[in-house]
C-alpha cells in the first residue's frame, strides 16, 4: 500500500554544493556549511573538513516560491510543502537540559505556526557533548532536555520520531537543524541495534530522541532516505573501542543494515556505495586512515567515498572514534 496520499508533493531536493558555487536563491531552503559559512549565519556548526575534504554546503531546495521568517528563536524558509529551520543559543554551564527544553519547544511552536508540523530530519550541534556537567555528560542532560519537549509538545518522542544526528564542536553556540515536512516520514529502524529511544538507563535519565532513518515521499516518483547518526554500536553496546579499523567497519555494517530495513518499505532500491556520506572523527589526525579504510571497503570511485566529506567533531559517546550520516534518493514509492 502507497504510504503517500493521491495528491503528489512538490518536489525535495539534496544536493551538495562546492561552497564556492552559488547556490540558487530563488529555490533553497536551507544549507548546512562545513567549512566557510557566511558571516551572518550564527547557526551554522563549527566543524572544519579534514583530509583533502573540500568545504561544502549540504543544501535542501523545493521548487519555489518561498516564504520567510522568523517565530522565536527559528529562522525558517519554506515553499508551501517543505521547511527548513534553524536556530542557535547559549546553554550556560547547569542550565542546558532546561535551554534545550526551551529551545525545542520553541522550534515545534514555530512548525505549528506555519502548518509543517512533521519533523523529518534533526542535526543537533552541542558543544563540549562529552563535558562533564554536574556529575552528568553534557550529551545525557541534551537528552533530557530533548525528550522532555518532545512529550510536552505532543510530538512522537519514542517509536516514531524523527530521524536525528547530535555532534559535539569544541564550541559555539547549540545549533539546531530542521528539515519538516507537512505529511510525516516513515521511520526505520536497524535490526542489528536496540532502537535509541529503548536504551537501558546506563546512558542516561533520558533516552535519546531519534530513528534510525527516515524514508521520505519527495515528490516526482521518488523516495529519500535519511540515515541519522551510526556508528559501531550492536544492540546498545559500543564495539570495538579504542579499534578505528573496526569501528568502521562494524559502522558500515549498520549502514548496510538501515538499507536492508528500508528495503522492506520501499519499492525504492538504496545501495552502500550511493549514499552521501558526512563521516565525523574525533581525532583529526585519524583522517587519512578513515578515508582510506572506507577506500578499501567501498572502492574509491564509489560516490560514498569519492564525495565524502570528513569533519572533525566529537561523538555522543567517548568511546565512538567516528560516525557516518548519510543520505540517498531513488525512484520508487513510500509503503507502509
């Protein structure tokens, strides 16, 4: 059964950009930059590419014409189907758990003000994630904070949410990414790993809020798929720490598990060596051995590995030396 309704959804486009290319105005809806981003954008994450990585921009684009504005803290721009928002604060030390309640609240307010109230894909930017903070890891009271906005708004916080990375700059602003939609994805999950929203309370007082991936109708016959954060994690255990080899391979592993889940609800076929990849390292002088272990894993002229772009970042665990997002496009349709 077609997950879609009968009326066909402007089109959603991905596409990475050269950040000295123009980008077209008249239809983006949003960037994400790695790299140089402009002067103006206090949202935009700082994380530098590594490697040879050339400085890009991620960027999302309907078919116009768009809206702009501006409700709280969100900047959003939408073309009548599809919105994409951002906003950045300031967490002062004890207070972050509340500041990213406030923050989250905030951003489902704006989507409800302007009818998108379907988050489909989230990037979370916390500096210091692994800082201790009053006896708790920064990313633990994130969490917190998170999942608590997620009930208070009525938006799903456990089975059902939306599709989500959160990475760690060394400082900056808490930056906040959305990409909304007015009809919901449909959410994936890995078979190899316990859903995020079940780990056990080791990691935390909160869960964290996101799927696996998110299969998306983007309109003209064609599906997206929006892999959240992976990394080498098996049922809730991290494998292979202190092992960057293995936590690659055992990160594409799950990559290519997310695929296979997707697989049961498309028609849509997505393979490991085509998705778009933003690898993130912790530790810059791993560069040249990740891209070179994903050479020997995928081949170098696959397009995973050949457009690949690696930042530095920290992970949402200590023990996580890299982790992979990624994304693709195929023809096909959304089933349930």
């Amino acid at each position: 059964m077609n997950r879609s309704s009968t009326s066909e959804p402007p089109m959603l486009h991905a596409r990475r950009r050269d950040a000295g290319e123009p980008a077209d105005a008249g239809t983006l809806l949003g960037e994400l930059h790695f790299g140089p981003a402009p002067a103006d954008d206090r949202a935009a994450p700082l994380l530098l590419p590594l490697d040879g990585s050339r400085a890009v921009a991620d960027g999302w684009s309907g078919t116009g014409p768009m809206s702009e504005g501006r409700h709280g803290l969100v900047h959003w721009r939408h073309d009548a189907h599809w919105l994409y928002g951002s906003l950045a604060f300031d967490a002062p030390v004890g207070e972050l758990a509340p500041a990213v309640e406030r923050g989250y609240l905030d951003l489902f307010e704006a989507l409800r003000a302007t009818g998108f109230v379907h988050p489909l894909r989230l990037w979370n930017y916390v500096p210091r994630i692994n800082a201790d903070e009053g006896g708790l890891e920064r990313y633990r009271h994130f969490n917190l904070g998170r999942q608590q906005a997620f009930i208070a708004a009525g938006q799903a916080a456990f089975e059902g949410s939306p599709a989500a990375c959160a990475l760690g700059p060394h400082d900056g602003p808490l930056v906040i990414r959305v990409l909304a939609g007015r009809r919901p994805a449909l959410p994936i999950e890995n078979p190899r790993q316990v859903s995020a929203y079940h780990y056990p309370n080791q990691y935390g007082p909160r869960s964290p809020t996101f799927s696996r991936a998110a299969l998306v109708d983007a309109g003209g016959g064609r599906v997206m798929l929006l892999i959240s954060g992976t990394a080498s994690i098996v049922g809730h255990q991290t494998m292979h720490v202190g092992d960057l080899a293995g936590q690659v391979r055992e990160t594409l592993a799950n990559l290519e598990a997310v695929i296979g889940a997707s697989h049961r609800h498309t028609g849509a076929r997505f393979s490991l060596r085509d998705l778009q990849f933003t690898v993130y390292v912790r530790h810059a002088e791993d560069a040249a051995t990740v891209r070179a272990l994903l050479v020997d894993a995928l081949g170098a002229d696959a397009p995973a590995v050949r457009d690949a772009v690696l930042l530095r970042a920290d992970i949402c665990r200590r023990d996580l030396l890299v982790e992979i997002e990624a994304q693709a496009e195929a023809r096909g349709e959304v089933l349930t």
